[in-house]
C-alpha cells in the first residue's frame, strides 16, 4: 500500500493518517513506524481493544490514537474536520451501507489536497461475497456462488451447515456489496477523480494469507466493464 499510495502523495513525518475500520490495526504498523501521524478509527469496541494489544508499543508512546466511534457523529466531525492528507479504506467499503452517502462524508475529514485510498474485493470476484470465513470447508472454497439469488445463496449456506452468525455476516455483505463500475460512478458523483488505480489478479494480501506473488491484472482486461470484476481478486484506488 505505501508505494502505491506515495505514486500520487509524498509522506513525511509531518502527514496525518486516518484510517477508517482500522480494526485490529495492522494496516497502521508501517505508517506508524515511518514517523506519520495516525488515528485509527472502528464501530467495534473489540477491535479497538484489539488493536490496543497488537499495537500496545506504539499505542502507549502516544504515536497512534484508536477511536471507537462512528464517523458520522458531530463531535468526531468537529474534532476531526480538514485534518487528514490520507484517509485509508482496506476491505471496508465493501461493508459500508448507504456507500453513496458515505464516500462524500469522507471528504469532510480531507485536508486541501488530501487524499483517500480504497482497496477492496470486486463482489463479483471468485469469493467477493467473503464466503471463506465459512467454517464448512466446501462452502468456504466454493467460488462464485455468492452470486446467486439472495434466497439460493443463504439456502445453500444453511444446508451446508453454517453457523448463523456467519450466515447474518454474509447476507451483510450481499446488501453492501459494491462492483468496480458502481463504486467509480459514485467517485465521480462525489466530486472526486480517481487519481491512480491498480487491479489485481492476485491480491497482494495472498502473499501472506496463501504464499501466492501478487500479480497486477492484464491491462486490456481493465478495460472491459463489468467482466474485469469477475476475474480481478482486488482493485486499489487513490481519489482527491
């Protein structure tokens, strides 16, 4: 992520990082340690607590502040408005309800000539609908079949076996899924232009979850809508 986002903004010691859905806090670790200054924020009280061990270090000499807050509220507005040159989004659009809404809100946090980043899962991935977390091994190594019709898909998780709790989490998932071509209209309709992009064939995350070499998609593939998000495991973006 850091190369790819100093393509298009230079980060020095003085930059101000926000990270929405920070969760546990590993995307932090790495600004962190380049001296940035960095506040992770999370709806969940248990990944912040989380993120408190995982970053106990850092967290107790004061280099990274961790929020349990929802970004929408007005004292998180007031305190944090113009304050930030990079807000981070990694795997978290693709759970954000109401996405039109949310992706200007985002803006009110952005100082001039700050900048967002969004990597996520295209829905229409072999596993965009987050079906790996499936405990039943077949259901979590099926591909594609998030796709089907809402009633198909959950059926064939309850059949399967799953745990209603992964079952609530992924029909989550099916209400906020996000393609490459909606989430670029509502970029545009927000204001925003898209000032670097990369698709993935092999999402870089793989290299840790899989041992698998991240490899960036075929060019013309980017070129063809709606076909390019069945075949791209993860798109990076930065907008301003």
């Amino acid at each position: 992520m850091l190369p790819f986002i100093e393509k298009t903004h230079t980060l020095t010691p003085g930059t101000t990082v926000l990270e929405v859905g920070t969760g546990e806090g590993g995307v932090l670790l790495p600004f962190i340690r380049r001296g940035l200054r960095c506040v992770g924020v999370d709806l969940m009280p248990n990944r912040i607590e989380g993120a408190k061990v995982c970053l106990e270090k850092e967290y107790a000499a004061g280099q990274v502040e961790l929020i349990c807050q929802n970004i929408y509220d007005q004292d998180f507005v007031t305190r944090f408005k113009n304050s930030f040159d990079i807000i981070i989004l990694k795997d978290v659009i693709e759970h954000v309800p109401e996405q039109e809404k949310f992706i200007p809100h985002l803006t009110t946090f952005l100082k001039p000539g700050g900048q967002i980043f969004f990597g996520f899962p295209p829905w229409y991935m072999p596993f965009g609908g987050h079906q790996q977390v499936c405990h039943t091994k077949w259901l979590s190594v099926l591909p594609w079949y998030h796709v089907l019709p809402r009633p198909i898909y959950k059926g064939i998780l309850k059949m399967g076996g799953e745990h209603p709790i992964i079952i609530e989490a992924l029909m989550e998932v099916v209400d906020t899924q996000i393609t490459i071509e909606r989430f670029e209209r509502i970029i545009k309709r927000s204001g925003l232009k898209v000032l670097n992009k990369q698709h993935y064939l092999i999402n870089p995350i793989y290299k840790y979850k899989f041992k698998l070499q991240p490899r960036k998609q075929w060019t013309p593939i980017t070129w063809i809508p709606y076909f390019r998000d069945f075949v791209t495991t993860c798109v990076y973006y930065t907008v301003g």
